[in-house]
C-alpha cells in the first residue's frame, strides 16, 4: 500500500476531525436514530431515514480517515536541515519571471491542500514543477493558459 505524505498540522487536522467525529457526531446521529423509531412506522419516517444517512456518511468518513491515518507518513520539515532544495512540507517564494509577481506557497498533502492561503497540494502542477528545485533555480510550469517560468527566490523548512 502507498504510503500518504502528510505535515505533522495535516495529521493533527485528521486526528482532531476523527476524535470529532467518534465523540461528538456519531452519538447524537445514534440519539436521532432511536428518537426517530420511537415515532413509530420506519418505512414513512423520514427523520429515521434521513438519520441513518447521516450515519452511513459519518462511518465512511470515519473509515476514510483512519485509512490515510494508517498509511500516512509525517514528514517534519522543522527538523531537516535546509538545503535550499524544495521538498514536501517546504514552504517556498517564487516570482513569476515575466511579471515580476512573488507569490509564496507551502507544500502539502492533497487533506490539507488550500489555495487561498497558499496551501498547495503536492500533487498539484504547481509542486510537481518545484519539487527537487533549488534556490535560484528557474522552474517551468504547464498552466492553462501555456508555460509560466518562475524562480525560486527563498526556500524555507517551517
């Protein structure tokens, strides 16, 4: 099985919404089940319905994430030694060469992926381009709209 790289906030992130969902959202949905058949007629009960789809979402998650969880692999980059060379967990400024824009992102696993706070994706074209990269390297990446050729101005393992 392939492991899952993932920051030590993206598992934290995991764990929290896990313990969430097994303290906090499972019991109520098992109340709202038993409220429900207390109604009586299951087959025309649609708070009873709607419940045990809430359930059927909440167990799926629960699976999901404990899955990734099990074949996770944190990486913490806090405790490498910077090289200049961009990696998983790294957080690096690039500027656009043809526009002289500078735009910083960190690189994540796919959970934590968010774009606007510049949480990229390893998996993203962005990453993929700047991964192996070093600092004052120029690295060309396929957008929509055609290559864009960007340098890497500063490197950082935080």
């Amino acid at each position: 099985m392939q492991s899952i790289p993932m920051t030590v906030r993206g598992e934290k992130l995991l764990r929290e919404e896990l313990n969430h969902l097994k303290s906090v959202v499972r019991p109520k949905i098992v109340a709202d089940i038993a409220e429900a058949r207390e109604h009586g007629d299951l087959k025309e009960n649609a708070e009873y319905h709607a419940a045990r789809e809430q359930q059927g979402f909440c167990e799926g998650r629960i699976q999901e994430i404990e899955a990734k969880l099990s074949t996770s692999q944190v990486i913490d980059v806090t405790k490498m030694q910077n090289n200049g060379k961009v990696i998983f967990g790294a957080t690096v400024t690039i500027c656009n060469v043809n526009t002289d824009e500078e735009v910083k992102y960190r690189i994540v696993g796919d959970d934590e992926s968010d774009i606007k706070n510049n949480l990229i994706s390893v998996n993203s074209p962005i990453a993929r381009g700047l991964i192996g990269k070093e600092l004052d390297d120029v690295a060309n990446i396929q957008t929509p709209n055609g290559t864009v050729e960007y340098e890497i101005i500063a490197v950082e393992y935080i």
